[in-house]
C-alpha cells in the first residue's frame, strides 16, 4: 500500500475535525473520535500532531481560509450591488453545502474567544478585510463612495450567520433555498437605497473617458 503524505493526512484529519465538531462540540471533539473519522489511529495523529490544540488551529485556519476563498471568488462582479450579492451568497451557500462547515466555525470562535482572546476576532476580521479590499477595488471602478463600502462586510455578516444559525437550529434544505433567495432580496433592498444616497463621485471609467 502507497504511504499517504503527511500533508494529505494533515488535511484528513482536519476535515475529519470538522465533522467531529460539528457533531460533539468542542469539549467531544477527542483525538480517538478524531481518528476513527478519517479512518486512522491515533498514533498517525500525535505522529501529525503535537496536540489537540495544534490539530484545531488547523482546522481555525481552514475556516479563515475557506471564507477567504469564496470572497476573492466574488472580486469579478462589475457592481458593488454584485459583488455585495455574490460574497452573501457565496458565504450562506458554505454553510448550506456543509451544515457541518457552520456548526464547527460557530464552535471554533467561542473556543478561540475562551482560549485565546482577540484570536476569536481573527477569522471575522480577516474575511471582513478582504471584503473591504474586493469591494474597494469594484467600487473605484464604479464611482462609490468609501463610506458605503465599509458599512456592507457587517451587513452581509450579520445576514449570514443569521441564515447560519436558522439553518443550523431547523435543518429544513427546502426553506433555506427560500431563505437565501429571501436574505439576498433584503441585502440588495438596503444596498440599493444606500448606494443611491451614498454615491458622491462619477464613475471612473467614465471620467478615465471625458479626459481622453
């Protein structure tokens, strides 16, 4: 039999870590459940691992990482109205496709907030960044203003987790497709309003235009 590389058994047993969340919290989430979720022993484990604490920063960074790539995913909307869209969707469609991905990313937060303060910040404060900087850099091309943009990384995020934990507390697959459609009209309700009061300057396309 072919030896696996400890990089794919690392990424076996953070995914597997995802699943034991998910499931038994973090308080459940043993490193004997751990293993037997992907199909290893627990030696392989501590052979991949220093500790149970090492194998969860992974899976933190997995999570930081996987929001990271469904907003960069978003960047080549023309509008901000778009690209606002395609970052919500994107983010309740993560947690719809793997109900196990939300459940383990709420739980991870409240541990990294219990264990290690501002850490518990860290993943919000990265996706909100690169929210800002997707969205900035559609904006300069459309023309609006900054002081719009900086208000969206929060609205999007409180929808999200609102359809998170809604989905999470009912499972219902049927009504969340509704749901999506449902929060998505919301955010484009109050986007449109605040983009027409809050656009101050011409497109920049179009003035890149009149100079020609």
């Amino acid at each position: 039999m072919a030896r696996i590389p400890v990089a794919q058994r690392r990424r076996d047993f953070i995914d597997a870590a995802v699943e034991v969340i998910a499931s038994n919290g973090i308080d459940g989430a043993t490193t004997r459940r751990i293993a037997e979720q992907a199909k290893a022993n627990v030696a392989m484990l501590h052979y991949c691992y220093d500790s149970k604490e090492d194998l969860f920063a992974d899976v933190y960074e997995f999570v930081a990482g996987r929001f990271h790539e469904v907003i960069e995913q978003s960047d080549p909307h023309s509008t901000v109205l778009e690209t606002s869209q395609a970052i919500l969707r994107g983010v309740m469609e993560c947690y719809y496709d793997s109900p196990s991905f939300g459940a383990t990313t709420l739980e991870l937060i409240n541990w990294a907030r219990r264990q290690h303060g501002d850490r518990g910040i860290a993943v919000y404060d990265r996706a909100m960044q690169v929210a800002l900087e997707v969205l900035r850099r559609v904006a300069d091309e459309e023309g609006v203003s900054t002081d719009v943009i900086d208000e969206i990384p929060y609205v999007v995020g409180a929808l999200s987790d609102g359809f998170a934990i809604n989905f999470l507390t009912y499972g219902d697959r049927a009504a969340a497709q509704a749901q999506m459609d449902l929060t998505a009209a919301v955010l484009e309700s109050w986007l449109s309003v605040r983009l027409a009061a809050g656009t101050s300057k011409a497109p920049a396309r179009r003035r890149r235009t009149a100079r020609a």
